[in-house]
C-alpha cells in the first residue's frame, strides 16, 4: 500500500523501526516478565531525537505532527506496545502544554521533552472518575501566591518515571465540568507523591501509577491556560492523542500478521507447511485487510488534525476504535494460528494478545466513543458532501 509519506516521514519511521528491532526486539519478553520500564529504550530513543518528532522546531523539536508521532508509535508498538505507549505518553502528557501553554512555559519545559531529558504524563482519572471525567474529585485551592492540590489520580502512564505531570483539577467545586483546570506540576514539588505501581495484564514495561497530592503547593504561573477550561482543553487533547492509541494497535496487529505468517510457513501439519490450508489463509488474508484499513484510518485522522480541521472528534473515534478492536481480533487469531505454543510464553504472541486490550480501554473506552460517534450521527442533518 502506498501511503504517500513524505521523505521525511519515511525516515522517521525506518528510523523509528530500527530501534525496535535493534533494541526492543531482544528484551521485550524480559520487561514483560519483570515488569520493568525501559529506561535503556528511552534512552536510545532520545539519542535518536525521536522525543523531538512531536515538538515543534522553536523549542528544539522537528516540528513534526501527530502524523510522525503516530509513525514512531506504531512502529515501537509493532515491537512492543508496552514501550510504544511509555514514549507515547510523553506526548499525551506534552500536548496541552504545546496547544494552550505559555510562551515561558513552553520554553521552560518543551526544550527538555524535545530532547528527552525529561519525560512527561497526563493525569486526568480518579477512583470515580474514569470515563465520566467530570466527575473528580481532586482540588486545586487558590491560597498563598498559587493552588493547593489535593487529592489522589489513578492508572496514570509513566506515573513515578516522569519529571513532568498535566494534572487536571477543580478550582470551581460548585460549576461542575467549568469548574476544572490544568497545571503542571513537577515530580519534586513538596506534597506530591506516588502510590502503588499497577500490576497489569498486558503493557507490562510501561508503569502505571497513582498519584498522591496532600496540600501541594504549585506557583499560579503553573496552570496551563484559563482558570475552568481544563475539561474542554481536555476533550480537545484526548480528540489529538486517540490516533495515537490507534496506532500502537496498528503496530501490534502488524506485529502479530507477521508472525502469524512466519509461523504458518513454518509449521508443518499432515506433511505441509499449515499456510497451505484454506482455513488458515482465509484467517491471515483478512487479518492483513483489516490491519491495511486501520493504518488507512488513523493515518487520515493523522493527517486531518495536521492539516489544521477544526473538529475532528469523529475522525479520532473512528481511527482508535476501529484500530484497537482489529488489534484484538487480530492477536486473538494470530493466537489461534500459532495453536498451542500461541498460548505459552515461549513466543511473542500471547503478550501481544494481553498488550492489544489495554487500546479498547483506555483514552475513551470503545463503547463511549461509539456513544460519542452516534451522538454526532444524530445531529447530522441531510446528505454528508
Ligand atoms: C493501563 C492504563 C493506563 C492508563 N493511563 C492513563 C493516563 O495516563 N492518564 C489518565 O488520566 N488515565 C489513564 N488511564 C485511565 C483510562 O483512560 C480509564 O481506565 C478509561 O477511561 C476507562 O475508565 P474506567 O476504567 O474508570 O472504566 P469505567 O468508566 O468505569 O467503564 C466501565 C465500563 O462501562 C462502560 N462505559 C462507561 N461509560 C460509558 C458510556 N458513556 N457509554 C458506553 N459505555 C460506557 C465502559 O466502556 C466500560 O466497559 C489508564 C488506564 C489503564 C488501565
């Protein structure tokens, strides 16, 4: 398939699968099993300038969009979606900083998220807050020169490894979802802790951890644009990041084709190699359909948010659920070419199995996003151009 990158989307991303190859592909099943962050990985990723794909050029990035960031995700994640999200998340936790952020708060953080000194993370959810993000409950109280935060954020990505964390919180208790802001607060700050590490079915390399805020003091110059814009800055945010999700669930379903082919050429059963089965290449041929038209997808929502649309809510949805439903489906099935090794940990394609599910869970759930995409449907009126 021609998918008409340009020269530099093209060296992004053989760069971007070098990596995984060179480096992801020997330790993958060893962070898996010891649930261990890949330091070394993001290390070699910031000796690449891979953390710059997503800054723009005046604060030490490439100036790339969310097109590149989806190309390097998908290509870390066709390895291992457990370090394709831990590099991703930087870029969910970088975002409203990069569309509301201050001149000096650009130019204070960016430079080192560019460079990858520095990771970042986005904390929205809450024990009662998940898909019904109004309903947190963490405060930001405007006292002595700035906010007081306090309250406990759950399941957040790089949470513990990242120096840099968007948290959204309430200024205004009493207005509901206008009653929330964003603030960036640094991993030092007196009062900010973390709590336990999530113990996780799949995506086990990337840390997942809560966030503790007992009466931590963070200076007014700290909030990320108006005071009560945080939920609507936040559904902006999540409408850029969902490509994203749908390409480490790209990258995974391409990883499992491939494996799923390889192992089929291999496998002889009543004296041929199983790939000669109709049974087996009908599943491979629409494994590969469906993993052709999830790239397509969320590379056009990629490239409608680069190219400047102003909604593009729908384009997003479509693009993470589509794309993470064929993860799952696919790594189901690549499960079941592999037969009964496909379920032991000695081959890569149970973790990809365990890694996929995560992409119909998080940054909207499948379902609440279909909710959403309806919801749109039904204020359409007449013929769509
Ligand atoms: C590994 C991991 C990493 C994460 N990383 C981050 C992070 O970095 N930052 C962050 O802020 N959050 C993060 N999250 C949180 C994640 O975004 C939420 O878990 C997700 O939004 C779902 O919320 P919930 O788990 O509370 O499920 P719930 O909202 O309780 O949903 C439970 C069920 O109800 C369904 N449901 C709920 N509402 C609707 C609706 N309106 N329409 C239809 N069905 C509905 C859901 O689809 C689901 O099946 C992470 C979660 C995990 C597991």
């Amino acid at each position: 398939m021609e998918y008409f990158l340009n020269e530099q989307q093209k060296m992004i991303k053989s760069l971007a699968r070098r990596i995984a190859e060179e480096k992801i592909l020997p330790v993958r099943a060893e962070l898996d099993e010891k649930e261990e962050f890949p330091w070394a990985i993001m290390k070699d990723l910031a000796d690449a300038d891979m953390f710059r794909v997503f800054i723009p050029e005046e604060y030490e990035g490439l100036g790339g969009g969310c097109l590149e960031l989806c190309l390097v995700t998908e290509e870390l994640s066709r390895a291992c979606s457990g370090v394709a999200i831990s590099y991703a998340a930087s870029a969910l936790g970088s975002f409203l900083l990069l569309e509301y952020g201050s001149e000096e708060q650009k130019r204070k953080y960016l430079p080192d998220i560019a460079s990858g000194k520095r990771l970042a993370a986005f904390a929205l959810t809450e024990s009662t807050a998940g898909s019904d993000a109004s309903a947190i409950r963490t405060t930001a109280e405007r006292e002595r020169g700035g906010y007081v935060i306090n309250g406990t954020k759950q399941f957040i990505t790089n949470g513990g490894e990242a120096e840099i964390y968007t948290v959204i919180a309430l200024t205004d208790k009493t207005r509901g979802p206008r009653g929330a802001s964003a603030f960036l607060i640094e991993k030092d700050t007196p009062g900010f802790s973390f709590g336990k590490k999530e113990r996780k079915m799949g995506i086990r390399a990337s840390s997942t951890r809560e966030l503790i805020f007992r009466n931590c003091l963070v200076p007014e110059e700290n909030m990320i644009g108006r005071e009560g814009m945080g939920f609507i800055m936040t559904m902006r945010l999540l409408d850029k990041s969902r490509p994203g999700v749908g390409a480490q669930a790209v990258g995974l379903a391409q990883g499992a084709l491939e494996a799923a082919v390889d192992y089929a050429r291999n496998r002889v059963q009543f004296g041929h190699p199983i790939i000669s089965l109709q049974a087996v290449q009908l599943m491979l041929a629409d494994m590969a359909i469906q993993v052709e038209a999830a790239r397509l997808l969320v590379y056009a929502a990629a490239r409608t948010i680069d190219n400047g649309a102003k909604k593009f809510t729908e384009e997003s949805a479509m693009a993470k659920v589509f794309a993470s439903d064929t993860a799952m489906k696919v790594t189901t099935d690549a499960v079941q070419i592999f037969g009964g090794v496909g379920y032991m940990k000695d081959y890569p394609i149970e973790k990809m199995m365990r890694d996929a599910k995560i992409t119909q869970i998080y940054e909207g759930s499948n379902q609440a996003l279909r909710t959403a995409i309806a919801s749109e449907l039904r204020k359409r009126k007449g013929m769509q151009e």
